[in-house]
C-alpha cells in the first residue's frame, strides 16, 4: 500500500469487510493512569502538501481537573504503511498499541463518530472497549474498516455516544492500551457549525408554521463521500431511521436512505397533506456503504408543501412529515 494513501487528508478505508465489536464494562478497580511512555502533546510542523495553517495539537479545552486526559507520545509507530507521517498528528502508545484520533480535530475527542487510526504490528484481533468514568452504562462502539487483526495500520471509526470522561482500552492479546479523553459534544466541532451555518444559508425560507415537521436527530458525522454532506442528520422511526437532508428538500428528485434493522427492503409511500391524490414516485435498491445496508432511493416529489413519507418493512416502521420547497 502506497504511503501517501495512509495520510490524514487522504486515508485509505479497505472494504473488505466491516466489523461492529459492541463494547463492554470495565472493573471499578480499573483506574487508568497515563502510559508509562507518554509524553507531553506533541508539537506542530509544516507539511509540504497543505499550504494551510496546521491544525495545533491543543488540549487546553479539553483537560479539566476532573478529567485526567491522557497525554499523547512523543513517538509515532515504526512502519513503512504510515510513510515519513510530520511530527503534528498525535498518538498513544502503550505496550506497543497505537491509537490516533483525526488530527484535523486538534487532538481533541467527540460524541457522533471520530476516525481513530489504530497499530499493534502483529496479526492478533484487536479489540476497543470503553466506559464513561463519571457514571452510566453506555458503551462506545468501534466500526473497523478491514479487518481488526491486520498488523498494518487499522482504519476505524469510534462512536462515543455521550460526552464527558471517558476511559477506552484497546487490547491486542495480553497487550492493553488504557487511555483517558475527555469527549466534547459533536455540535461543538467547528466542521458541524459551518455545516449548520450553510444549510440555513440554503434554505428559501422558514417552514410554515401549519406543517408539523418531524424533530431530526443528530448531527452525526460519517467519512464515507459517496454518502453526501459528512454532516449527517435522520429521523427515527421503529426500527427504521431516515437519513439524508431532510430540512432541505426541494420539488422534483431527490436521495433518501432507509436503514432497516434488521435489514429488509421497505415499502414506501407518500403524498401531499394538503391533496392525498398527490404521491410521491420512488425508485431504490439495496445498498451498502461504511454506514451500513440501507435502502438507498431516488425520490420524485411532484409539488412543493407539507409532505407525510411513510415506511414498513416487517415489524419496523416509520412516519414522518416533511417540509418540500419550491423549485424556483
């Protein structure tokens, strides 16, 4: 695999196959502590291929005294794959397990989905495990891309779903790496501000007051391009989510996915609340992408106004007023 393939601004998802490992509790007795060779946060350089400013490896809102974060290595793992990396994306390391959260993060953790890069140099099932430490049974949860026992540099996305402090470990046979990061809430990113910024900016005007829209989830972020906006929001239903930009509908085509649990093909529908004899003409397929099967659809909205989409597949089902602009 060619170095510069493995770099932040162009990493590599191998899609052979996605592994959902669901994380578990930890002992009380597991208090973490920093690893043995850590060092202070590493410092910045120039990289030749960005003429940009850099992103700073600045934890200053991110360490609290009742967050005992981590600090990151002074070091980076010894293999060809990651190429002649600069000395500005940060790393973990302990017992020889490697993490790196998304550099252009600034070194920083969030809720709703963040890239870690992971390295341990053998061919040993590489497992990510977490616990909030100020209280709570939710669990992280680490979606890889490739296989978890490949001992060259490991793709994956981790969802931590609340913020606050948090304890995750990554083991790798006998070989743990137990690190400590403070998570920030995902609309804090300044990605997900400009994103929101924008589509307001796009938006011809504020939904009637007479057209009930469903409250959307999220925001969530997701790195496969393929999919749209890397900023994500849905509507949850029953056992079927809704995603794509659902505040920003307009008159004639548009893309929706459907994501069923567990997967089955659902039957949609969909008309005008103002006149039901006005529905909606829709085209899909089952698909798959670094988020999961779903129904991807092509969807033919006839006129513009307060719109009701429906969808069953099985047991699961889903109801959702929609809002559809003008096309001029």
């Amino acid at each position: 695999m060619p170095h510069d393939l493995v770099k932040r601004g162009c990493r590599i998802v191998v899609a052979a196959a996605i592994v959902l490992l669901t994380t578990g509790c930890l002992r009380e007795s597991d208090v973490p502590s920093a690893s043995p060779t850590a060092a202070s946060a590493s410092s910045t350089a120039t990289h030749p291929s960005i003429p940009t400013a850099l992103p700073t490896v600045d934890l200053s809102q991110s360490i609290t005294d009742e967050c005992p974060v981590t600090p990151f290595t002074d070091k980076q793992p010894s293999d060809p794959h990651l190429g002649d990396h600069p000395d500005w994306i940060p790393w973990y390391e302990h017992d020889g397990v490697w993490a790196s959260p998304d550099d252009s993060l600034g070194g920083r953790w969030y809720t709703g989905g963040i890239y870690v890069l992971w390295w341990t140099g053998v061919s040993e099932l590489l497992n990510v495990t977490g616990r909030p430490l100020d209280g709570g049974d939710d669990v992280p949860r680490a979606k890889f891309y490739g296989t978890p026992s490949d001992p060259n540099p490991i793709s994956s996305e981790l969802f931590i779903p609340e913020p606050g402090c948090w304890e995750l470990v990554a083991e790798v046979g006998e070989r743990e790496l137990r690190i400590v990061v403070n998570v920030l809430p995902v609309a804090e990113r300044v990605d997900v501000i400009d994103s929101q910024r924008r589509r307001a900016e796009q938006r011809p005007f504020a939904v009637p007051d007479d057209c009930p829209v469903s409250p959307l989830s999220g925001p969530g972020v997701r790195r496969d391009s393929s999919a749209g906006s890397p900023i994500d929001y849905w509507v949850e239903g029953d056992g079927i989510d809704l995603h794509g930009d659902l505040d920003l509908l307009f008159e004639g085509n548009g893309g929706l996915d459907w994501f069923i649990e567990p997967w089955a093909e659902p039957n949609v529908r969909g008309n005008l609340i103002d006149d039901p004899s006005v529905t909606l003409r829709i085209y899909g397929n089952h698909s798959s992408d670094l988020r999961g099967e779903h129904w991807r659809s092509s969807i033919v909205f006839p006129a513009p106004g307060c719109w009701t989409l429906s969808a069953t597949a099985g047991d699961a089902s889903l109801i959702a007023t929609v809002y559809v602009y003008p096309a001029d």
